[in-house]
C-alpha cells in the first residue's frame, strides 16, 4: 500500500475522533490496572507475610480474570451491545480498585484482583471492536491503535503513581493518608480511571454494526449521520447488511465453529496473533526487569525510575506505528518489527550466554552490560511500534461482523492466558537458562514474521467488511460487496 492511500479522503470529523479517544480510555484502565500492582508487590508481599510463589500467584492471578472477562466480554456485547459491556468493565475496575486497596487477608487480596482481571478482559476486547466499528475506513489503522496508545499511557500513569505514592510515603509500605499504606493507595488510585470511563460508557453512542445486527437500522443512519456526515450513508449500512448475508451463507449464525480443529480458519489467525504477541515475552521486560537493570549496573532503588522511562519510550513509539499504519499498511510494519524483535532478542541471548553469578546476582561483564542495556531497548521500540498496536488494530478488523465481539473475545482470552504462562514461568526458566529463555524469545519472534508473511494479508484501506472476505477460505460463498470508493483506494 503506498502512502498516498489517505490521499485525498475526507476529513475526519471531530466527533469521530473523540468517540475513538473516549473508547480507547478502557485502554487506559488495561494498562493502569495490570501495571500498578508493580510498586506495590513488595511491601504487598511483607504485609500478608506471603512466599514467593503465592506472591507470584496474587500477581498472576489477574491475568486469567483478564482471560475470563475478555472470552465473556464477547457474548456480552453481541447479546446486549457495545456500551452495556463497557459499563460493567467500569463497575468490576471500580470495586476492584477499593476492594484491594482495603484488602485485610491474601485470599480477599486475590479474589480482588480477580475482579479487576475480569474488567481488564473486558476493556481489552470491547475497546478495539467498538473503535474498529465507528472510525472511517481511510483512519481505522491510525484511530484502532489508540487502544494501544491508552494501554502504554495507562502504563506510565500506574509507574508515575506508584513511584510519586511510595516516595511520599518514604516507600510504599510507609503510611500516608487516613493512615492507610502507600501501597494501598496505589490500588485505590485506579478508582479515579474506572469512575471516569464508566461516565463516559453512559454518554457513548452505541456501535451502528451492532445495531444492524440487530435490526435497528434507522438508529444505525442517525449515528452515522453524526459519525460521517455528508458521506453515503446507506452504502455503508448495506455493506454491513451484505456482510451479514455472506456470513449466513458461510456458517451459522453467530458461530465460531469451522473446519480447522474445530474453529474457523479467521479465528485462528486472530489466536496466533494475539499469542505471538506475548511468547515475544515482552512482558518480561515491564514485570522482570529489575535483574537486568541490576546485571548491567543499576541500583535496585533506580529500577522503578527506569520502568517509567521504558514506559515513556514504549508510548513515543506507539505514537509512531499511528503515524504510519494508514500510510504504509500493516504487513510492512508486522513484518520489520518481527526483524526487529528476533535480533534484539537473540542479542540479548548472547550477552546473558557471558554472564556470571546466578540469581539476583547475576553480572554482566565488560561490554555486554550496556549491549544487553541497547538490546533490551531496541526490543521494547521493535515491539512498542509494531506488534503492540497493530495486532489490536488487525483484530479489530478481521473478524466478520456477525462474531467480531465474540471472535475477538476469544483471540483476547488466548492473549491473556499467553501473557500468564509467560509471566508465570519466566521466573523458572531464567533460573535454569537466560541465554535458552531469551533465544525462546527471539525464536518467537522470527515465527511472527513467518507467521505475517505467509498467513496475514494486508487490510489498509478497506472497509470492514471488505476485509473480512481476504480471510475467506477458497471455495466458500461470499456475497458480493460494492465496488470501493475512491476513498479506499
């Protein structure tokens, strides 16, 4: 796709783009919930006397709330809309954020953050499908990686907050208002995201997709009216009705269900992505990074410093990949942060391969320390500015209609369980290898490029619901879409 491709297309209207803000703020919340539990671990830890793995556990555990609520997160929004299931995500962020703030045993400490998974679950499928179905197609790439960027800002919000708290406090077992600990606040803190989204949820427009799928058409026009004025407003509802269509002919209603291992073949692309996009293990970089800070001559005290300044670095590059995903295409992008990745990675195999010392004393020695220090930081921008945003951009817009919330639910839930078994089990391999866990790593990577180059085609420009057909398996009925416009061209 050369980079003229958003010549010559109309203007995007203000309201567009501030729909796309407001629902991108579930993103926020994503980020801000699954990231501030990282100041507060520790002094967590010393005040329900827990051992590391129940520690390990009372982390994780938010990251299968987080695949629960994203698979439940479909059905939710197919069967009663977009915004009813953005405003149940605010109210599990809500009384998450007080319950573990005023946690008084471990077990109600986990059970919160149960709760707060099944709002980041929620939030981390219905914020991409809701952008995807309101931005014009010539701006979808560029308007669906706000999800992205709000999980990155959400990010260094939840580091800032956690390092300005626990230095108030004098650290974040100290005490600070109404006598409650720092690391309290930290969790409570999140109240103030959660009550901002859900109203936000109750002023939101819901998704014309939805309200075609479900009959209600005049509704869908007056929304479109505002979304696209001046544009052919029935072209667009009859290519979603043509969609429908297509999908009625292909499958069952609704379903799920295909011919490869039980799933249709769209399907599992949207899983791959969304599973390549964490066995990278970037999340190591943001849960487990204090060891390699240390390795490379850092100050324990510093690391928490250096987590917001990565944070800061990942939200300039997400900036980037929005700047090009309409002009460039997908494909491109993918594929030159897959190189990216695999070489950072396979750097940092190699740097680890001459360390010595084990555990958290290990050492880098000469110049590999600042090689591992450069590796590292090329593999948060391969990432921050490629597989980060676009595959939320991708699932957002592969999916036919009819399952889209569904569809896309399930590839989240696979995300989030992905994201816990790296999580988990990095831990236990970085204590028997470094070099072998970073090399899994990067071969993940180079797997992602394969996976790109040979599976996922390129969907810049197109509508929805011309996207969806180039996942169309030969052979399969497909109802025939109008010619596009110049817009998409």
């Amino acid at each position: 796709m050369s980079s003229s491709s958003t010549e010559g297309a109309p203007p995007v209207s203000r309201k567009v783009i501030g729909l796309a803000v407001a629902g991108a703020v579930g993103g926020f919340l994503f980020g801000f919930d699954s990231s501030v539990v990282n100041g507060a671990v520790d002094a967590m830890a010393d005040e329900f006397v827990m051992s590391e793995a129940l520690t390990g556990f009372a982390v994780a555990v938010a990251l299968l709330g987080c695949a629960a609520g994203a698979y439940f997160a479909g059905k939710i929004a197919d069967r009663y809309g977009r915004i009813p299931a953005m405003k149940i995500g605010a109210l599990l962020f809500l009384v998450s954020a007080i319950g573990t703030g005023l946690a008084f045993s471990v077990w109600d400490l986990i059970f919160w953050r149960l709760v707060g998974g099944l709002g980041i679950g929620l939030a981390s499928v219905i914020a991409p499908a809701y952008i995807s179905e309101i931005s014009p197609r010539h701006v979808r790439g560029r308007l669906a990686s706000l999800q992205q960027l709000a999980i990155t800002t959400g990010i260094f919000a939840a580091l800032l907050s956690d390092a300005v708290l626990a230095n108030s406090a004098g650290g974040a077992g100290g005490t600070l208002w109404l006598g409650i600990e720092a690391w309290r606040w930290m969790f409570i803190a999140c109240a103030v995201p959660a009550a901002v989204y859900g109203w936000i949820a109750y002023r939101l427009p819901e998704s014309p997709h939805f309200l075609v799928l479900n009959g209600k058409e005049d509704q869908a026009r007056t929304i479109f009216n505002k979304l696209i004025p001046g544009d052919d407003i029935e072209r667009h509802i009859r290519e979603i009705r043509e969609s429908i269509q297509q999908e009625k002919l292909s499958t069952k209603k609704g379903s799920l269900r295909g011919n490869r291992f039980g799933l249709l073949p769209v399907v599992w692309i949207g899983i791959i992505l969304s599973v390549l996009q964490q066995f990278v293990g970037i999340n190591v970089i943001f849960y487990y990074s204090t060891t390699l800070w240390k390795a490379v001559g850092f100050q324990e005290k510093d690391s928490l410093t250096i987590s917001v300044a990565t944070s800061v670095t990942n939200i300039l590059v997400t900036l980037v990949a929005i700047a090009l995903v309409d002009r460039i295409g997908r494909r491109p992008i993918l594929l030159t942060g897959s190189i990216g990745m695999a070489v950072s990675l396979g750097v940092m195999a190699l740097a680890f391969s001459s360390a010595t010392g084990s555990g958290s004393e290990i050492t880098l020695p000469g110049a590999w320390g600042p090689v591992a220090l450069v590796a590292a930081n090329v593999f948060v921008i391969s990432f921050g500015a490629s597989w980060g945003p676009l595959v939320w951009v991708l699932l957002g817009e592969i999916f036919p209609s009819r399952i889209r919330a569904r569809a896309l639910g399930l590839a989240a839930a696979a995300q989030w369980i992905a994201n816990f078994a790296i999580t988990l089990s990095f831990p236990v391999m970085a204590a028997g290898s470094l070099p072998l866990t970073y090399a899994m790593y990067a071969a993940f990577a180079a797997a992602s490029f394969f996976f790109v180059m040979f599976k996922v085609p390129e969907t810049n420009g197109m509508s929805l619901e011309q996207a969806e057909t180039l996942f169309v398996p030969k052979g399969a009925p497909v109802a025939p879409l109008p010619v596009a416009s110049d817009e998409s061209k």
